[in-house]
C-alpha cells in the first residue's frame, strides 16, 4: 500500500514493521517530530515493542490496572511515566530486600 507523497519504508521508524505510510506522515515531518519534542504518550503497539512483550499482554497490563491509559478519543495511549513505574515496580518485586531472605 502507497500513498502518494510520502517516503517509502524507512529503517529508523519508530517501530519496526511500521513503515511511513501506515503513520500517513512524510518521513521528513517524523524525524522534526522525533527531534523537537520527546513523545509523551506511548500507543499500544509502542509500549509492546518496549517492553518486548506482545499487544495481548499489554492490554491485560491495562485491564488488570497495572498500566495507566489516557483516551484521546478513542484512541488508547500510555504515558511514558505509566510505563516507567511498571518497570520499576517490576524491578523491585524481583528484587526483595535483604531482610526480606531467609537464610540456612
């Protein structure tokens, strides 16, 4: 699928697979958008390839509460601080604290 005036599949799209023409935004437009402003709001498909896990997971991170959305519309977004606190939530239940052990 082509539309026309606008770059063909580029190598530094924001998620592999996803080429320009399926953003509907010339190639030139992304990278000013990618270099001005940092992008606030994740989509599913972002936050799927960040955390290297499938769009299934993330909507079941997101309907057992464990992410935050923000609807624009109807379109479903994820802060990056949302993620971020997952992450790190993660990173701390793996990670009990010492006193937490029990040692022979």
């Amino acid at each position: 699928m082509s539309v026309v005036g606008v770059a063909p599949c580029d190598v530094s799209a924001p998620i592999p697979g996803v080429a320009f023409e399926q953003l509907r935004l010339p190639e030139a437009d992304m990278r000013v958008a990618r270099t001005v402003a940092p992008r606030r709001l994740l989509t599913i498909l972002d936050v799927a390839y960040v955390l290297a896990v499938g769009r299934t997971t993330v909507y079941e991170l997101i309907g057992a509460g464990r992410l935050e959305t923000v609807h624009i519309g109807r379109c479903v977004r994820i802060p990056v601080e949302a993620v971020d606190q997952l992450v790190a939530g993660l990173r701390i239940s793996a990670n009990p604290s010492d006193t937490d052990r029990t040692r022979p």
